[in-house]
C-alpha cells in the first residue's frame, strides 16, 4: 500500500536568489577583505550559511569607522 499524496507534483527545488550573497567590499579595509575571503571559501565548500553570514558583514561593515 503507498502513501496517498497531497500535492500534485514532486517538490521543487528553487534557488536561493543571488543577491543574498552579493557584497561589495571597500577596497583597503581589512574586515571587508577578511570577510571576502570566508566567502569565498564558504561558496567552495557549499556552505549556504557561512556565505549569506559573510555577505551580510559585508554589507553591514563600518569599514574601520568609530562609532
């Protein structure tokens, strides 16, 4: 006996829309070139995580501003 279905379809796999990873780092600052780099790496070890995190900072760096 199999299970009845309740959706009309397999389930689909959508994308994850790639402006959750963009980032533009400030050229010159140490924590934007630091957190290029972990998403860098984050995207080579498929880490989905690790890179929307490092895009974040990114976006989110004073670049060496005091608050």
């Amino acid at each position: 006996m199999t299970a009845p279905q309740n959706f009309p379809g397999p389930p689909v796999d959508l994308p994850i829309d790639d402006w959750l990873y963009e980032a533009k780092p400030k050229a010159g600052c140490t924590a934007c070139s630091e957190l290029k780099a972990a998403l860098v790496l984050a995207a080579k070890q498929g880490d989905a995580t690790a890179r929307f995190e490092a895009a974040r900072n990114i976006r989110h760096c004073t670049h060496g501003a005091i608050e």
